[in-house]
C-alpha cells in the first residue's frame, strides 16, 4: 500500500487460527487449549514458543536450547552472577502477532495468588523477522527468598 506517497509492506500477522489451519489442525484439535499429540502442551503454548503442533514433544527436546535454540519451551536455570543467585528464564517471542502477550511471574510460593509479574528489564535478541529471544532475571536473588518459582503466562486476545 501507500502512505503520503510512500510505499511500505503491511506487517503480517500470523494468528493462532491460521497457524493451527496452516498446521492441519481441525475442529476440536485446533482449539488453543486442545493438545491433539497427548503431550500436555497446548497448541496455544506450541504456538507462541515456535513448536511444531504435529510432534509429541517429549524429555529434553522439549525445552528451547539456551542461547541458540529457535524454538521449544521456556529455559529456566539458576545463574550465579557476581556470587548471586537469581532465577533465569528464556523463552522465543513471536514478533508478528500484536495480540500475543507473554507476562513473566514469579513467586515464592505456588498459591494462585501470589504471583507477581516481573519487574525485570528483560534481554531482547532478534532471531529473525518473526522471533526474538528473550532473558528475564529475577530481582530477587535466592538467599533473600528460600523457594522462588516462575512461569510465564500466554495470552491471546481477540
């Protein structure tokens, strides 16, 4: 299209329904909450990290590697920077679909209402047009908190 005279390239954006279409995903199978390869992963979830909705994804392989891998679930590992502590997680991030919010929590305890969002200035890397890596360090080192846990929450909206 054209801008003023300028000429520019409409963004792409890939939703949830036209991967899952793109993917072979049908009825209920193509739902965000379905897990048609009885994985425990949702296609919601193999979405937004870069999975391929057709494999059951299982072990290790199933988690993104840290630093180069382009796709797979959240990393999340204990670094020891400068003698302290903190929980480290990273994870792919679609570039190309606005409505996709990944929120990073943390708590010290697994109740449903303790999770805070983090606070974080999260690391961003690009991997390509569609991706970019992402690296959130807790504020909270270990010896301040006995147990620290994290997630991340995916969201859509419509």
């Amino acid at each position: 299209g054209y801008l003023d005279g300028i000429s520019f390239i409409p963004s792409s954006s890939v939703s949830l329904a036209s991967w899952a279409t793109e993917n072979g995903l049908v009825g209920p199978d193509a739902a965000p909450e379905a897990t048609p390869r009885e994985d425990g992963i949702s296609n919601l979830l193999k979405y937004a990290f870069g999975m391929n909705p057709n494999i059951a994804h299982s072990g290790t392989d199933r988690y993104l590697i840290p630093g180069i891998g382009t796709s797979g679930l959240p990393n999340i590992r204990i670094e020891n920077i400068d003698d302290n502590r903190r929980l480290r997680i990273e994870f792919v991030r679609r570039k190309d679909n606005s409505r996709l919010r990944y929120a990073v929590q943390f708590s010290n305890s697994l109740d449903p209402t303790a999770w805070q969002e983090s606070t974080a200035i999260p690391a961003v890397t690009p991997i390509t047009q569609e991706w970019e890596r992402v690296v959130v360090q807790d504020v909270v080192t270990l010896p301040e908190a006995r147990r620290r846990f994290v997630r991340i929450e995916v969201t859509e909206s419509h």
